[in-house]
C-alpha cells in the first residue's frame, strides 16, 4: 500500500512538473508574439506588426499610439516608387500649403538598426534627422512603397549604403574633419559630380584603415527587391521595426496620390484613427 502511494505521489508530481513546463512554453509563446497596429486612413485601412527585436521602437509605437497621438495626423511626405510617411503632430491641423515634416516629440529613440531588417515593401521604418548615432524621431515613421529593381540597380543601392557607411564611421574622428566639410559643401551646391568624388574618396580612405566593414545586401533580401520590391539604399541607415501585414494595396494607392511642394499630397491623406489591435 505504502508503495502504492509512493508510486501515485510520483507520477502526480511529474504530471505537475510537467503542467508548470507547458505553461510557461505558453507563456513564452504567447509573450513573442507580434503587436499589430491597425491604422484606418482616408484611402483604407493598413495593418502592421511591431518587432519584438527592436523593442525601445515598439514600446514607443504602442505608447504612442494608445495615447491617440496619430489620430488625425497626415501622411505629410509622399513619394511614388519610394515610401509614404506620418507622424507630425504639427499636421494634425495644417492648412493647405503649410510645410511640414519638421514636427515631433522632444525626445529620440536609440537606434535598433539590425541586419535581419530590411526595407522591403511594407517596412516600417523610423524617419530621423542627422543623428550622429542614427538616433530615431519619436513620431514619424514611413511606410516602405518602393518598386522591383534589377540587380545593377540594387548594386548601386549597395555601394550608396557603403559610403554612407562610411560617413557615419569617418566622421567621428576629428582628422578627417576637412574632408566631411568638402563633402557637405558639395551636397549644399548640389554639386553631384564633386560629392560622388569625395564620397567615394571617404569610402576607400575607411575601408584602407579599418574604420568600417562593408556592407553585402544578402541574396534573400536581393531576391525580394528583384520580385516584391523595396528601398534598398536605406538599409543599414534607418531602423526597420515592423511590416504591413494587410492593405499594401492602400500604401500603393497613398503612394500614388498627386503631390506638390515637399512632396506634401494635394489632397490630404490622414490618418482617422490609428489603435493597437494585438496587444
């Protein structure tokens, strides 16, 4: 009979064990699981995850968003073939002919650039200003619109991140200063022929002494720029926190909207409601 007991006692606590096991798998489970964000535009409505690796963006986005701060808000900057993009505060009641983009909260997030984020069609990315780290603005975002490319283009795409790359890296170190100042010379001239040349001179003088590693676009990510589309130069520059899950066609109809001064729509296109749909 004692070792009856024994037996049951056994087996009930391996079965407890066992229950204790499976629902923290569960819980575990249930906590990787993607936020979704459900914005209904004037266009239609577009659907997106949050990543769960780029977390001081996604708790930012939620925060944001359960705040009500993008109800309202337009879709200031819209460029065909390239991406649509939100988050002013100063748009919520912009009149026609009113320039925008320069609106935000007074503070940045850190930048969460990861190599497995890219910007195909769909990424959501965090738009920025000239960050010395790349650090994010607390509101705008864009939505990824950009079209098919073909490997040369996506080549080319390849070394512009690179030289950016670069930059990002060179400028930190004081003696190359003078070189920076050409550069951003050339680029208030508009002077393109003068800072591709001193781009690519930035370039080789970084890669010859180590100060970065460049940059290989992965063939999985080629082959979706070559067959869904993208963004491709913006990679490695710009933090990727989610993707549309539903109404890529909306970002298509957004993105092809007539537009005028600062590529701001002609006709506005806001955002009515923006809310946390999986949370």
């Amino acid at each position: 009979m004692k070792t009856l007991l024994q037996f049951i006692s056994i087996v009930l606590l391996l079965f407890f064990i066992g229950s204790c096991n499976s629902n923290k798998e569960l819980t575990n489970s249930n906590s990787n699981k993607r936020k979704a964000i459900e914005l209904v535009t004037n266009y239609g409505t577009i659907v997106f995850e949050l990543y769960n690796e780029t977390p001081l963006h996604r708790d930012n986005f939620l925060k944001i968003t359960k705040e009500g701060k993008y109800d309202s808000l337009l879709f200031h900057r819209v460029i065909n073939n390239f991406m649509i993009q939100s988050g002013d505060p100063d748009s919520k009641n912009a009149q026609s002919g009113d320039e925008l983009g320069e609106g935000d909260l007074d503070y940045m997030i850190d930048a969460e650039i990861n190599k497995k984020f890219f910007h195909k069609k769909g990424a959501i990315g965090a738009a920025r200003d000239d960050h010395p780290e790349r650090a994010s603005s607390a509101m705008q975002f864009y939505i990824v619109q950009g079209g098919v490319r073909t490997d040369s283009v996506i080549d080319g795409y390849q070394k512009r991140i690179n030289n950016w790359l670069a930059q990002h890296n060179i400028k930190k170190d004081s003696t190359y200063q003078p070189l920076m100042e050409q550069l951003n010379k050339a680029m208030e001239a508009r002077d393109r022929g003068l800072y591709n040349k001193m781009s690519d001179s930035i370039t080789s003088i970084a890669k010859r002494n180590n100060l970065y590693t460049p940059y290989i676009i992965p063939d999985a990510h080629r082959e979706v720029y070559k067959t869904i589309g993208g963004t491709p130069h913006l990679d490695q520059s710009y933090t990727v926190f989610g993707e549309v899950i539903q109404g890529l066609n909306i970002v298509d109809s957004i993105a092809n909207v007539k537009t005028g001064n600062n590529d701001r729509p002609v006709k506005d296109v806001r955002i009515l409601s923006a809310r946390v749909i999986k949370d």
